[in-house]
C-alpha cells in the first residue's frame, strides 16, 4: 500500500467527515441542556441552500456564511420557542422542522440548482470542527455557564429551584446547535459538493443525532466516533475500487447500516445509557406546575 | 396599563378544544402561506384558487384528490397505533417501498398470470413486506433498546437503496429501453379502478375498512385500551402487567403493514410497475396527517384529504405559478408548527388581565 494512497484516504475522510462534526457537537449541546431536537436534517439543508443562493447573488462568502448563520439562528428560535414557551412535543416539533426545511431549501434552490461556483478551501472548517470540539468540551466542564447547562438538562426543576433560568438557557443551547447545523449545511453546499441539489445533506442531519448517542454525550467520542463513521463510509469506495464485486447500491447503504449496528452496540448496555444520557432529554419543563 | 398574561394549567379538559385546534391549525398555515405567496409576487387570492380550489372542481381532481389521500390515510391509521403507544416509528417510508418490493416482486414473478389470486398475494405480500420492514426497528427497541426513531429512519435510506438496485438490476424490463424500471405488472396484477377513465381505486375501500376497524379496536378491545394507557404512561401499563413489549413489536407491526399495503396499491394502482420514484414523500407526510387527525381514525381520513390537497395543490402551482411544488411540503411543515403550538390552548389556560 503506498503512502499517497493512505494520505488520499486520510484526506477524503475530513473533508466528508466535518459537517457530521459540527451538526454533531452543536446537538450534543442541545441535548446536554435537555432539548431533542431532531430538525438537523432540516436546518442543514436551509443552511446549505441560503449559504448557496447569497453566494451566487453577492459572490461574497462572508455574506454567504453570515446569512447561512441567520437562517440557523432564525429556524432553531422558531423551534426553541415552540418547545420552549409552548412546551410542545420534542419529537414532533423536531420532524415538523425537517419536513419544513426540506421544503422550504427545495422551494428557495429550485432556481438555483445547477448553478455553478467556486468553492471554499474546506480545511477551515476542518480546523475550526476541531477547535469547536475543544471549546465545547472546555465549556461543559470547566466553566461555569457550562455547568448550568448541564444542570439544566439533568434536572430542571432543581435548577430552576435554584434560581437559574431553564428557559432562557435553552434558547442559547438550541440556537447554538442550529448555528452549527446551519455551518454544516453551508460547509457541505460551498465546501464540499460545491452545488446545489434538493435533499443534498442525503440523511447527514440524522446521522449525526446518532453520534450524539453513540458518543454517550461526550464531546470527544463524538469526534473519534466521526472519524470511525467517516472512516467506513469512506471504505465503501475503496472497497469499490479494489474491486470487490458488489452492486454499487450495497457499498451506499452501507454508512445506514453502520449507524443501526453502532446504535445496537452502544445502547444494548441500557445502564450506561441511562447513566450518560441527560436524565431531563425531552421532557418539557412546565414552570407552572 | 400593564397587561399580564397569565397561563393556567386546565383542570377541565376540553373536547371541544381538542378537535377544533386543527382547524386553528389550518387557518393559520392559510393565513401564514397568503405571506409566502405575496412574497413570491403573485396574488393570494388567485394563488389559493389555483393551490385548494381549481385541483378540485372537477371529477378528475376529485378522483386525484382520493389517489393520493388514500395511501396517506392508511399509513397514518397505521401509524396512529405507534404514536398512541408513544412510538416514533418515522420509517413508513422504507416500509411502503419494501411493501412495494415485496408484493411488486409477486407481480412480477407470475407476470404471465391471468389468475385472479394474483392480485391478493401481492396485497398479503405487500403487507408481508412493510410489517417486515418494521420488525428490525421493533426487534432492536425491544431486544437492544435501541432508539426507533434513528433505525426506523436508516432503514428507510436502506429500502430505497434495494428498490434501487432491483429496478436497475434484476428486475429492469428488458424492452425498457435501458430506462431504470421495471415491466409492467400483468393486467390480474393491477388494482380495480372504481369509475373508467379515472385512476381512484379500490384502496379507498381498504382505507374505509381500516378505519373502522381502528375505530372499534381503539374503543371496544382490550388492546385498544393497553394502547392508550400506555401512551399516557409506560409506567403505568407496566403496574398494570401489560406485557409493553409486545405492545411495542405490535403497533410496529401494524404500521408496518399498513404502509405496505400503502406501497403496494401504489404500484399496482396509479403506477402499474416498479421504478425509483414510487412515492412522494408519503411516509413522511403521514406522519402530519395523523397528528392532524388526532390519531383519531376518522380524523385521519379528514386530515389525509387536506393534506393531499395540498400535493394537487402544488402541482397545479408548479404547473400553472411556476413556484416549485416543494411548497407543498412547506404547508405540510407549517401546518404541523401550527397544530402543536395550538395545542398549547389545548393544555393551558390563557388570559390576559
């Protein structure tokens, strides 16, 4: 095996890999302070189509990140208020947001879809996934904000006894991972494809709520758990390319496959599932009780 | 003046409330999608003619309008049976293809066949396929404790994935001009339209017939009963010795069939053969067809009507406005929003002093 070879693959396992990384730690964030929130899907693709259509109309990538961040913030505060102050089922908010999203990236994108640009280096974001990685790891547990958040997707009842704000903690917890979910939208239609295509994210969204669980809420296993997921889905082309003989759709639905055997391994151990999961995950919190 | 709102929690359930909220639901979505409308430029007036009115006024769109409302309805009664029990099976979509594979499968198998049997066996197979299909989900729930919402969902990537490689693979029609589908089912493999010259079938009458069944077992079995206990509180059903995971593996199997049987009228019915496309979404929009209804079975049959005019609708927009029919799915999305903030009226008191 030569060494080229190895770096190629190396290569194409960070550039695919990144958006599951930023979608991934900004839900992790969510679910930390007791939110499910299961629209990533859905936010990635209005990330990834508002990124693309302010780059084609300005040319100006500043302008084209900046308004992909506004329509995360925009969308994640809809949820946020929803589930929030009007204390609405997680489960069907979130699916309400992907259906949503998926529309509405369809219906803004449909001009725009075969338009050509020019990309953006992708290795910013590789670096800025890691430092994200970092930062939020620092946050939730060595500062003290961050130990808000986790006190309030513990248990929020105590917190708020104990004079935090559940609420207003959540709408910054919420917002932060729809800003990210957004950035991954953006990274994968400027950076990665670069293009416009309907459903482009290809199930990315859902992926990366599975490494949330597969990284039991930990910052870094989502990080490792990432690159390993990077890592097999990117074999199926290697494995195309040595030649082993398969269908080409059995080496597509092989990153699926992966992500149902991960969730059965990491959840057949229900104590220590329950043990790292944020005892408050998807309950709402009724402050008039 | 300062004005306080004040929200109560509501001692006193309403009915009332609770059936009129998606009613609420839809006047807002029409009142929010009148912005769209005139952000796009066009008129809302002219633009909700063209989106609710004009698909429907004629038997032609009334025969469509029932096309499409049945396989929502019947995987959303099927649906309604997890969500009761408070299980997120979100992978109809997978179940309606390998509904469709498996019963589609049969017809093409015997595609020489004049035997009016053929027809039935492809509907039990198609059943066969779906609640197949959602087994896994319920098996890993069951057996690994494994989040349904996720593999339900990988599943479906999955069955699209195998529907792809029969159409282009094993089972392309060899005269389809390389084209990535199948032969057309023989005429005993086709599902009996209702009216000549229309393409409404005779699954509208399974829709019926499941929708009475669901009425009765909800309010007249005992497992009907498990079911909503359940779904007010696992805990609950387990004090009270029901067995919660069979309760688990049966509404999945039940969901599971009913989107196969959905995938399967779809291929014998309007479609006739297999290809990459059999369906637009339908899993997934049952999912807001049968919170819209309430998981109320004739709820979900009101609700599937609505929501497949809002498919009609976007065609008829793509068609004749020129805006891309996916504004369907941002109706069917912003009624959803609208339904659960509703519900809020629904759970809480509000009053302003």
């Amino acid at each position: 095996m030569n060494i080229d070879l190895v770096i190629g693959i190396l290569n194409i396992v960070l550039i695919s890999t990144t958006p599951l990384v930023l979608a991934g730690i900004g839900e992790l964030v969510t679910e930390k302070s007791g939110v499910l929130n299961l629209g990533l899907e859905g936010l990635m693709l209005v990330g990834a189509v508002t990124g693309f259509i302010t780059l084609v109309l300005t040319g100006n990538y500043f302008y084209s990140l900046f308004f992909s961040i506004i329509s995360g913030v925009i969308l994640s505060g809809i949820f946020a208020f929803l589930v929030l102050n009007l204390m609405t089922n997680q489960i069907a908010t979130g699916l309400a947001l992907t259906i949503f999203g998926i529309g509405l990236s369809a219906m803004l994108g449909k001009k725009f879809s075969g338009t050509p640009i020019e990309g953006l280096n992708p290795y910013y974001f590789i670096v800025i996934s890691f430092l994200l990685v970092l930062m939020v790891s620092y946050f939730l547990s060595k500062t003290k904000s961050g130990l808000i958040v986790r006190a309030v997707g513990e248990n929020h009842n105590s917190a708020y006894a104990l004079g935090y704000n559940v609420i207003k903690t959540r709408y910054m917890t919420i917002i932060f991972g729809g800003v990210m979910s957004s950035l991954a939208g953006f990274y994968i239609s400027i950076c990665y494809a670069p293009m416009w295509q309907e459903g482009m994210t290809a199930g990315r969204g859902w992926i990366a709520l599975a490494l949330v669980v597969f990284a039991t809420w930990k910052p870094w296993r989502l990080l490792v758990g990432a690159y390993i997921f990077g890592g097999v889905a990117i074999m199926q082309m290697n494995l195309q390319a040595i030649g082993v003989k398969l269908p080409g759709q059995f080496f597509n639905m092989m990153p699926y496959l992966a992500t149902i055997l991960v969730l059965v391994f990491i959840s057949s151990n229900k104590l220590r599932l329950k043990l790292s999961a944020p005892a408050s995950l998807n309950i709402p919190f009724e402050k008039n009780q | 003046m300062v004005y306080l709102i004040n929200i109560k929690l509501r001692e006193d359930y309403s009915n009332l409330i609770f059936y009129l909220s998606p009613l609420v639901a839809v006047f807002l979505t029409l009142f929010f999608g009148s912005f769209i409308f005139l952000l796009l430029d066009l008129s809302p007036i002219e633009s909700f003619k063209i989106f609710f009115i004009s698909p429907i006024s004629n038997s032609y769109g009334i025969s469509e309008l029932f096309v499409k409302a049945t396989p929502l309805a019947i995987i959303a009664l099927g649906l309604s049976y997890c969500f009761k029990n408070n299980i997120y099976n979100i992978g109809a979509e997978g179940q309606l293809t390998m509904g469709a594979i498996f019963g589609g499968g049969i017809g093409l198998l015997f595609n020489d066949s004049t035997s009016i049997f053929l027809l039935p066996l492809m509907i039990l197979f198609g059943a066969i396929g779906g609640a197949f299909w959602a087994t896994i989900p319920a098996l890993l729930k069951t057996k690994f404790n494994t989040n349904e919402i996720l593999t339900s969902l990988m599943l479906t990537y999955v069955a699209l994935f195998i529907l792809d490689y029969f159409v282009v693979g094993p089972w392309k029609d060899p005269a389809g001009y390389g084209l990535p589908k199948s032969m057309p089912f023989p005429d005993a493999g086709r599902l009996p339209v209702l009216f000549d010259g229309l393409r409404i079938h005779i699954g509208v009458y399974f829709a019926i017939i499941i929708c009475f069944i669901s009425y009765i077992v909800y309010n007249k079995t005992l497992f009907g009963f498990k079911l909503r206990v359940s779904g007010f509180s696992s805990k609950a059903s387990q004090y009270a010795g029901f067995k919660y995971k069979n309760l688990i593996f049966y509404t999945f199997l039940i969901s599971g069939a009913c989107a196969g049987l959905a995938g399967l009228f779809e291929v014998s019915g309007p479609i006739g053969l297999l290809y990459r496309d059999i369906s637009p979404n339908y899993g997934f929009t049952a999912i807001i067809v049968a919170f819209l209804g309430r998981l109320n079975p004739l709820g979900i049959i009101l609700s599937s009507l609505l929501i497949a005019l809002t498919y009609l609708g976007a065609e008829d927009a793509q068609l004749f406005l020129k805006i891309p029919s996916a504004v369907g799915f941002v109706f069917q999305g912003l009624v959803l929003f609208f339904l659960l903030g509703t519900d809020f009226l629904n759970k809480y008191k509000v009053s302003i002093s």
